[in-house]
C-alpha cells in the first residue's frame, strides 16, 4: 500500500467505514497514490476526500483517471470554491470550440469534476453546506447557458432570431441545487405561432443536450413538468402567453411555484421583466391562500409520504422540507414582497415575509434537514425523498462519530418543530402565526 493509502486509511480509522476500501475507491489510490498532489493532502481535506472515495465508489473510479482533479483537491481551502466560481463562466470559450460530440463530454465531464470538488470540500467540512449548495447552482447554471449555445449550432441559422429564455424553477432558481438535483425548467419565447417552431426545437435541443447518455454520462435530468397546463401543454410558452396564463388561469399552486422561479439562460433580461410584471399582478393573491395550501400539502403527504414514522420522509412527509417550502411561498402569497427576493431562495422568501426573528427558528431547522438530504443524496448516489433504513454512512457525514440513531432522533426532532410551525400558521391563516 501506498503512503497515500496508509493515511487514507487512517482518516478512516475508528469510523464506520474503517476495515477495507471499494475495488473502485483502491483503484483509486493505485493510480493516484504516487502523484505528487497526493503528497501535500492532508488534515481536513484528507478526511474528505477519504469519506468521498469510501462512500461514492464510481466517483472514485470517475477521479482515477483524473489526475488534473487531484492537483485541484490538494489546493483546496475554505476559500476555493467561491474563487472557482467567480471563474465558472470563462469555461464557455473552450467549450464552444469544440465539435458537438466533444461539446457534449466537456459538459459533463466538467459537471462531474466540479461536483467531486464540492463534496470533498463539503465532507472536509471546509465550508458550510449553503456554501456548496451555491457552488453546485453556479456549476448547474453555467453548464445550462453552454447547452443552450450549444443546442442553437443544431438548428439553422436564423436572420431574425426571436428571444428564448430559460426559466429555472425551485432549487436552480433559489440557488439551493444539491446533489443529484433534477434541473426544473421552462422555456418561453418572444413572438406568436410563427416562432412556435423553431422556440420547440431549441427547447428539444437542449433538453436532449443536457439528458443524452454519452461516454462521459448525463449533464443533468431535466424535469419541464411545472411549465403551463403540465405535461399535456407545449414544451414552450410565449412571454405573452405565459403571462397571460399567470395573471388569468394559472391556480394557487401554480403560483407558488412561480415564486421560485429565475431566469437562468437564454434572454434573461426580457424574463425577469416578465416574471416581476407577473409578480406585482398576482402577489399579494386576492384570497388569503392557507386553507388552499392545507389542503394541497395534505394531498402531498398521502401520495408521496404514506406510512411515514415522522423520520423517513424528509422532504414530503409533515414537519419536512416541503412545509417549509409552503410557508415560505404562502406567505408571500398572503402579505406580497417588495422588493422580491432574489434568488428566490426558500429562507429569502421566509425572512422577507415572516421578518427575520420568526424565521430564524425554523430555518436553522430547514438548514439541518438540508444538509442531511445532501448526505444521503450523496451516499445512495442518486435523488431520493426517504431516508434509507441505515443511517450509519449518513451520520458519520453529518458529523464525524454520530450514530445513525442519534440521527434519526436529531430529525425526528427537527420535523417535529417545524411541523408544529406549520400548524400554528394554518391555525392562525396567516403566517403570523409563526
């Protein structure tokens, strides 16, 4: 074994994951161990870089043959990532230089690095987690702008190109990305029926962009669900039409959902003027909007959180993340903001309505099951709403030498408190009741 090896295993001594490494994860250590970068990683970055081979095996494998990646770990600090951002969209020249096939890997491969740099620095606990919740939005955004460059050299060159802007909607708008995060968009154009067409297929283009399983993987899923009238409407909307929805069809929870809503790509400047007209003709909503909401979540928990134990469902089950979701939405509905947030984010939307004395309570409760999400979005390698059933892995993420029961409990609290604000807001139909 090599000293690289040597020391990885004692970051991991006296842990859950102590006795033996994946194949993958030893792989790694075999092809990286004798890089000179491995040499100058050490103290907390070793730790998380340790927890990120032992617990996420094909990343491993993926940063094996990355040796570039590791040069990049040993020069992690608590400031790297905000500086790494600040440099995110310089990228767009190298890649729009390349040919569609290599375009299409740069995307991904780029997405994949600079996720694995965030979660070592997130496992090293360099920064706090909102910190690397912002970096993986900037990485989402930025790789949303290239596809689209990219997916406008598919179609024809037009001489009277109409606008087209991407709208990204809850985690991407509010800068709350997150491992494995689907990206939720929709897209409008300036123009009527005439540039139907040509918006659809940008649209397409970028979806498949994004989506399309190369060698190197997918960019990011791509979920278009919340754009007007669902699944059975168009892909794409016209600003008129989008706005004429809002202000005259569109249901209550159509638009809490339009509150976390933000330009991401694509003419961003005509959306958000959108997007605000649309605001000031719906916020504060003419009815007040709990009763509705009640109902709405209820109907939430019964489909997706059946038979939670106040624990396992930490998104959609009551006392979740998504009452907080409500709260935030609803009272915006209810009281109006002015100026509004931006970016939408969930604790923005609640500061702004509630202030910031009633919101701090429950935030800091929103911040713990976030964090914990990410952990276990981390370890099962995918998005999920549950907890598994072993929360060993997960804990020792949270924080090292906590006990999955002790997890478990610190959630059932959590959820418990925030779903009693929950409560105490329905109660009062206002969210001064908070």
């Amino acid at each position: 074994m090599s000293d690289f090896g040597k020391r990885i295993a004692d970051a991991l001594s006296g842990t859950t994951f102590a006795g033996g490494l994946p194949p993958a994860a030893q792989r790694f250590l075999d092809m990286r161990g004798n890089d000179a970068a491995a040499a100058r990683i050490e103290g907390p970055v070793l730790d998380g870089l340790a927890r990120l081979v032992v617990t996420q095996p094909d990343v491993a494998g993926f940063l094996a043959t990355r040796p570039d990646w590791l040069e990049r770990a040993a020069a992690l600090t608590p400031r790297t990532l905000a500086e790494r951002e600040a440099t995110l969209e310089d990228d767009a020249a190298e890649i729009e230089a390349l040919d569609l096939e290599d375009a299409l890997d740069a995307l991904r491969l780029r997405r994949r690095e600079e996720t694995a740099l965030a979660a070592c620095a997130d496992l090293a606990r360099l920064n706090p987690f909102p910190e690397i919740s912002d970096f993986l939005s900037s990485v989402a955004e930025t790789t949303t702008q290239f596809a689209l460059s990219v997916a406008e050299r598919r179609l024809p060159e037009s001489t009277d190109r109409e606008a087209f802007a991407v709208i990204g909607m809850g985690k991407i708008a509010g800068r709350e990305f997150t491992y494995h995060s689907d990206l939720d968009l929709i897209f409008l154009f300036r123009g009527g029926t005439a540039e139907i067409d040509r918006a659809s297929r940008l649209g397409q283009r970028l979806i498949s962009t994004l989506t399309t399983m190369t060698g190197a993987g997918i960019a990011y899923e791509v979920d278009t669900r919340l754009r007007p009238s669902g699944q059975q409407g168009m892909l794409v909307a016209s600003f008129d039409g989008y706005e004429r929805y809002q202000t005259t069809e569109a249901a209550t929870w159509e638009h809490l959902a339009m509150l976390r809503a933000r330009p991401i790509a694509g003419d961003e400047e005509e959306a958000a003027e959108r997007l605000a007209h649309v605001r000031k003709h719906v916020l504060p909503s003419a009815k007040n909007p709990w009763d509705e909401l009640a109902d709405l979540r209820r109907r939430v928990v019964e489909e997706r959180a059946g038979g939670d134990d106040g624990v396992t469902a930490i998104k959609t089950g009551n006392g979740g993340l998504m009452d907080v979701d409500f709260l935030a939405g609803g009272g915006l509905l209810e009281r109006g903001a002015e100026p509004f947030p931006d970016p939408p984010s969930v604790p923005r939307m609640l500061r702004s309505a509630a202030g910031d004395e009633a919101a701090e309570p429950l935030l800091a409760d929103y911040h713990t099951l976030r964090r914990i999400e990410a952990r276990v979005r981390w370890v099962t390698g995918r998005g999920v709403e549950q907890l598994p059933d072993d929360l060993d892995a997960t804990a020792e993420l949270v924080e090292p030498g906590l006990a999955g029961d002790a997890l478990r409990e610190q959630v059932r609290e959590a959820r418990a408190r925030i779903h009693e604000a929950f409560r105490r807001v329905i109660g009062a139909g206002s969210i001064a009741g908070l």
